[in-house]
C-alpha cells in the first residue's frame, strides 16, 4: 500500500488531484445570480442520526449546501428499510433506539415506527417490566425491525426491549457503528457504542447502513447518480470515511486531519486504510 501523498501547501500537487474528479455544469442561482458556471459538485454524507443536524447544515452552513445535498445515515437506513427490505404490514413497523433525526427520516419513507423519543422510556426498568417484556405482553407484534442510532437517554429498559424484538425475529440494523463522536474539541460515544451491548447479547454485529456501509453508497450513487472513479471520498476518520470511500472503488480518497484520525496513523506501518492524499484541514484546498 502506498504512502498517502501530503498536499496542504502544494498548490500544483492539489491542483493534480483535485483534477481527477468531476465537475458539472450546475445553476447556483442563490449565490451566481442564475449564471451557469462549472464547479465540482458536492455531497455531503451525515453519519449522525440525531434531530434536526441534517436541516441545520443544509440551511445554516455557509457552504452553498442545500438540504438534498446532505446524505445522512439516519435516511440511508429509512431508504433501506422502505426499498430493500420492503417490508408488509402488519409487520413492517420499527423500534427505534435513536433521538428525533431518525423519526424524521422514518416518517419521510411513511415507515410506522415506535420507541425513540417516546417519553415513557425514559425511565429506570421496573419487577414490572421485567415480566411483561419475558411474556410478551408489553411487545408490539407488528414489530420487524430494531433500528439503532445515537442515543442520548439509552437505558436498560430500551436494550431489554430492542433485545426482545430482535429474539423474536426482527432485524437487527444501525445507523452506523462509529466509536466515538467527536464533539466540543474531544471525543465521546458514537452511535456503535449505542448497538455494541446488542451485539454483545446477540452474538453477532447490526447491518449498518452508514459509513463505510457500500449499501449507503448503493443509495448514494443512485441518487446523485455518480460516475465512482470521477468521485472522490473526503473524511477525517481511516475506519469509517477512507474505507468507504476505498471499498466503494472511488476514484479517490483524501483524509483531513481536524478529526478522529491523526497524522500518526497515516504514518503506522500496520495501517489498514490508508487514503491516497491528506490535507491538514479543508481548507488547505482553496487555490
């Protein structure tokens, strides 16, 4: 495997790279006043399932980014479940494990769903609970699919109960199985730190269905309806974003280093992934 190639501060070096890509002829009336211009085009791909984050983005970012532009995993794992799994009624409803982003995306898909932000789960499992989940009776039957996403009020009451569905047949799927979440200059849990106590019960990983998931970059490229080898993968974490990017057979990867992953583990000998390129941040792209 290669050493990634070190661009920030090589203007040429960049200017090769960025070249590979593709680049269309899009109308940015927002910002060019209608005038048609060539620019490379952009998606930007969410592995957060949390509320509102997609909206936030699309609206607020400074970027020229519409709302269609950001892919997130929370609407990967609702394209999923409505278009792959095509589930029937009565059993095509959900139990989600995840905050409002994921029951917007659900409802989107016109996709039943229980669980997440339901109040009454918000609490410390009761002798009650316990035998009502063992015999059935607090269960949903129409029940086929436990979702998990990050969860900010996960508790023994909801494992117990995703655990039960999943017992009895529903499919065990994730928004995406990131680690850790980097937030506030630091690092805290991600949603796979949510689903890993499943999986540790069950014996056995959740389908996920964001990064590096090649089911996301199936619904990905039949959206934007990308050519893969024009399309270049950019992410700040090996495991996840460089990896998608490199089993998804794209043209090429680069990694930045404002993330979870660092310079040193480019540098690793045992490295895994590597990208082809990396920058120190984003912004070292501008010419």
């Amino acid at each position: 495997m290669p050493p990634p190639k070190y661009l920030t501060g090589d203007k040429q070096g960049i200017q090769d790279f960025l070249n590979q890509f593709d680049s269309r002829l899009q109308q940015e009336a927002r910002r060019h006043g209608g005038t048609k211009h060539r620019r490379k085009v952009f998606s930007f791909l969410a592995s957060f399932s949390i509320a509102t984050w997609r909206e936030n983005f699309a609206y607020r970012s400074e970027t020229s980014l519409l709302q269609d532009d950001v892919f997130g995993s929370s609407y990967s794992a609702s394209i999923y479940i409505s278009r792959i799994l095509c589930l029937q009624p009565p059993r095509n409803k959900v139990f989600v494990m995840g905050e409002s982003g994921i029951e917007a995306e659900l409802r989107s898909e016109s996709i039943p769903y229980i669980g997440g932000t339901d109040p009454s789960l918000r609490r410390d499992i009761t002798p009650e609970d316990f035998t009502k989940i063992a015999t059935g009776e607090v269960l949903d039957p129409d029940v086929g699919v436990v979702l998990v996403g990050l969860d900010y009020h996960m508790n023994y009451l909801k494992l117990s109960l995703g655990f039960a569905y999943i017992r009895q047949g529903a499919k065990f799927l994730a928004t995406n199985t990131d680690s850790t979440l980097p937030s506030a200059g630091s690092l805290f849990p991600g949603a796979g730190s949510i689903s890993a106590p499943l999986a540790k019960m069950l014996g056995r990983e959740p389908l996920a269905l964001g990064k590096p998931s090649q089911a996301m970059m199936d619904a990905i490229e039949g959206k934007f309806k990308l050519d893969r080898g024009r399309t270049c993968m950019v992410g700040d974490r090996l495991d996840t974003d460089i990896r998608f990017g490199i089993e998804g057979k794209l043209g090429g990867t680069l990694a930045v280093l404002t993330g979870v992953s660092k310079k040193d583990d480019l540098e690793t000998k045992d490295a895994e992934v590597l990208p082809a390129a990396y920058v120190d941040k984003l912004g070292d792209l501008r010419l």
